[in-house]
C-alpha cells in the first residue's frame, strides 16, 4: 500500500489493473485502517478517473458472493448518496411502489455514511432480517416482486471499510461504486448521482453494459429527482432535462423531503408515506421516482403511463401490502 500512496501523493493516476489489486487488497483485509483511510482521502481531495473507477468495480465484482434469482428480470432504483441533502428513503420507497405494479425489483443497498437514514437503516429499523441466502432471496422475488441486498453481506470490501466512512462521514468512492455492483446483476437499472460529472462517468461506464438504464440527477444537487429543480435525465438513447411540472406535476420545497433526524423518524415517515398518509408533495416525489423506474424497464409507452401505474400501486394499497408481505417471510 505505500507504494500506491506515494503514487497517488505524487498526483497521479492508478491504472485500471492498479486500481483493481488495491481494492482487492483492501477486501481481503491486507492493510491497517490508517492506510485505508489515506486511500479514500485521496479521492477526497481528487476525481476518481474512469479507469481507476473500473478496477475498484472490477474487484468488488470479483469478491462479490453473486446471486441467481432464477433469471427474473429485475430493476435496482438506487442513488449513489453522499449528495448532503437528507431526504427521506425516496428510493427505498419507490422500489416498493414499483414492486406493487408487478416490477421485480432488487434493491441493493447500504447503511448511511454520510446520511442519517441509508436504505439499510430503515429497512432493519422496519424488521427487515439482511441475508445473503440465495433460495430465501429467490422466495421473497416470487413471492413479493422484492428482495433487498446489504451490501456488505455480499461485498467484503464494503464490510471491511464500513467503519472507517462512518467515521469519516463523507462522500467517499464507494459512494459512486455501490449502484454498480449490484450482485442479482439487475436487467434495469435507475441510478441517481449528484453531480453532472458523476452522470457522465456512469453514462459512459453503463454504456459498456447490456442493462437498459436511466440516469438522474437533480439539476440543484440531488441524487434523484427531487422535483425541488429541474432533472437530467440521460438513458441509452439520449439525455434531457425535465422540469418538476412535467415529471410530478408541480414543484415542491426541500423542507417538504427532509428525512427528519434519527433511523426512528426516518422510518416512521417511511411507513407513513407508503401507507398512502404522506403529504402531496412527498407522495409526488416518490410517485415520480417511481415512474422514471417502470418507465426505463420498457413495460410503459409513455412516462405517463408509467407514473399512472405508480399512483394506482401507491393508492391502492398494492405498495404498502408488497411491504407487509416481505417483512412477514423475515
């Protein structure tokens, strides 16, 4: 690991292979946390490089304990954090709404580095039992169009630098990894980032990729869209930027999707939303993640069709039932 710091101390750049052997390194637990710790720094105070990018994928895929669920074609709605605006669970609530519709869905996960709430908190707030079984992942996809995956559960490396990002509580690399090792290789994939350079870097990286995906990022720094600005939307066949009207009707505050200050809040409003008892501005929020989700599977002509289909699965009860189904296979 010395060798690769003073290399990166001297400002420059690992080579995909580099890159590669130091996360590998890292998941098997070869270096001291300080020296881990001065690892992540780097990328701190520098861009990552789309090669460097690549070999830390390429080691977490490798490490990666993966998972059949029996080629059902599923989507992942996950954003990459880090983007300091504390909302509520959007993605974690869409999934289930998306669920709902009949969407397969696995949702890949983590605990909270630099949030209060990450989607791992909440769902083991709400009785969620983190599992890397295949079979009971398989069941629970069957029987409930869902299942979620703890990262660190499947990706050593992310167990091993769990407590160094908390400590550190910042945006780390392993912010912008996470959506693209999900172990169930999802079919689809919405990925929200909180940068424009960051959407370039996975747009470039996804393109290599056979999965259809959608990339959003909230044009005022949300990694998903927030309906607080315009979105960057930007898919395999091009980019545009849709305003709040067009994707969820009208514009809401950031007040109106805080995520309140403890797991225990973030979970009661979690429940709260999916229940159908949310207010209109955080139904809108989560309706509109939602739709972009079934939107980018193909299954909907139009956006339109895809976000009706979000608000019957969120009105009737489909969401919230999805919900109770999952908790009670724990």
């Amino acid at each position: 690991m010395k060798k690769i710091l003073e290399q990166l101390f001297a400002h420059k750049s690992l080579t995909r292979a580099a890159a590669k052997e130091a996360l590998v390194g890292i998941g098997k637990g070869m270096y001291n946390e300080h020296e881990v710790t001065a690892f992540m720094t780097v990328y701190l105070m520098r861009s990552i490089t789309i090669e460097e990018l690549q070999g830390f994928r390429d080691a977490l895929l490798e490490l990666c304990v993966p998972v059949d669920l029996n080629g059902h074609e599923t989507i992942d709605i996950v954003g990459t954090g880090g983007d300091g605006k504390n909302t509520f669970n959007i993605s974690t609530l869409s999934c289930f709404i998306v669920a709902g519709t009949g969407q397969k869905v696995a949702k890949h996960g983590n605990y909270g580095a630099s949030s209060i709430s990450g989607a791992s908190n909440v769902m083991e707030q709400l009785g969620y039992k983190f599992k890397n079984d295949k079979d009971s992942l398989k069941r629970e996809v069957e029987e409930t169009n869902i299942c979620f995956l703890h990262a660190p559960m499947f990706h050593p490396a992310l167990k091993t630098v769990g407590p160094i990002r908390k400590n550190l509580g910042m945006r780390t690399f392993f912010n912008m990894l996470g959506p693209m090792v999900n172990p169930a290789s999802p079919k689809f994939q919405l990925v929200g980032v909180y940068s424009l350079e960051m959407a370039r870097v996975y747009n470039y990286l996804l393109q290599q990729g056979s999965s259809a995906f959608t990339i959003i990022h909230g044009l005022d720094g949300y990694d998903e869209i927030s309906l607080t600005n315009d979105t960057k939307v930007i898919t395999n066949k091009g980019e545009q930027i849709m305003t709040p009207e067009q994707l969820g009707k009208r514009a809401v505050t950031p007040a109106d999707i805080y995520g309140g200050s403890s797991v225990e809040e973030a979970a009661k409003l979690f429940t709260k939303i999916l229940k159908g008892e949310g207010s209109w501005a955080q139904n809108a929020v989560v309706l509109a993640n939602a739709a972009m989700a079934l939107h980018c599977t193909g299954n909907h002509a139009t956006y339109e069709q895809a976000y009706a289909s979000a608000v019957d699965s969120l009105e009737s009860g489909k969401a919230y039932n999805t919900f109770k189904k999952l908790i009670a296979l724990q």
